[in-house]
C-alpha cells in the first residue's frame, strides 16, 4: 500500500494562473474587461443601451403582469386565511423555453395548458387558472381542464381577484 506523504508518489509542479507558460494563457482576459464579442456585452453596456433608447422615445417599457398581481394576491390569501391542511403550489408550466428546454421537460412529464395553482384540500385536487380581465383560455388549455375534471379534479378560471377569493371559499379552502 502507498501512503500519500511517501516518496513513491511524484506529482507535477503546479502551474501558475495565467503564467507565460500555461497553455490557455493567451485566451484569459483579466478581470473588468468587456468582452471582444459583439453579443456578448456587458450590464452597464446594456443598461446604457437601454436608456439611450428610452430617451429617444423608443418602447422600453416593462410590461404589466396583470395575472402575476392577481396570482400574488391569490397566495396571499391562501398563506393568510388557508385552513390548516391545504396545500397549495403554482405549477410552473409557463414560459418561453428552447427546443431543448420544452424536451427535457416534456420527458419530465410537464404538461401544456395546466392551470396555475393547484391546491389541495380534504383529499382533493382543485385548480385555479388566473387570467387577465378580459383574456380567455387558449384551446390546449381548455382542454387540459376538460381533461383534469374527466378525472375528478375541480378546475375554476379566475380574472380578478375577487372570483378567485369565491371558487377558494366554495371549495372550503379558506377559514
């Protein structure tokens, strides 16, 4: 058995970071540089660029969320006035993804149209899909619903907040 201080060991000197000598030397560039890449630019460049187009007059806005508000004020709720043994979760499903990104998760088993908050209460599954004031389901999402209640499950569709409040209280969620 070799022990590890012995002799018989040998190991390699160990290379400086960025010394003449090693071999991707060339390739590192130091710390606060911008990068050479035209797609690649900094925050501050961004940020700049931003605002130059801000000032200008161009359409740099954010976006208002209003689902996200509605859904926040939802889980609000629920963590305020939910009673004692309901679970709830939104279910993550939304987004623009890559083509490698909606694989994965399709092998994961992530389905298109599910609604955004799953709450459980009483040994029952009830779905809440939030939508803007005056925003319908799409067709995939009409169906995902049909398909949840075919298998038992309440599914509701929301687009203020006080709709959501009365499918929550109907379903005896709150307290």
């Amino acid at each position: 058995m070799i022990k590890l201080n012995s002799p018989q060991i040998i190991r390699a000197p160990r290379r400086k970071r960025n010394s003449p000598s090693s071999p991707d030397a060339g390739n590192r560039r130091k710390r606060g540089t911008v990068p050479t890449h035209p797609r690649r630019a900094s925050l501050p460049q961004l940020s700049q660029a931003i605002a130059t187009i801000a000032r200008e007059g161009g359409a740099v806005a954010r976006r208002a969320q209003p689902e996200q508000q509605v859904q926040r004020a939802v889980i609000d709720h629920l963590h305020w006035r939910a009673r004692p043994g309901v679970w709830f979760c939104h279910l993550a499903n939304g987004g623009a993804r890559s083509r490698i990104e909606s694989a994965i998760f399709r092998s994961l088993g992530v389905r298109p149209g599910a609604p955004d908050l799953l709450i459980v209460a009483d040994g029952k599954a009830h779905f809440l899909e939030l939508k803007a004031p005056g925003r319908k389901l799409s067709p995939t999402q009409t169906a995902c619903h049909a398909s949840l209640q075919r298998a038992g499950a309440t599914v509701e569709t929301a687009d203020n907040i006080d709709t959501a409040l009365a499918f929550l209280a109907r379903m005896g969620v709150m307290r």
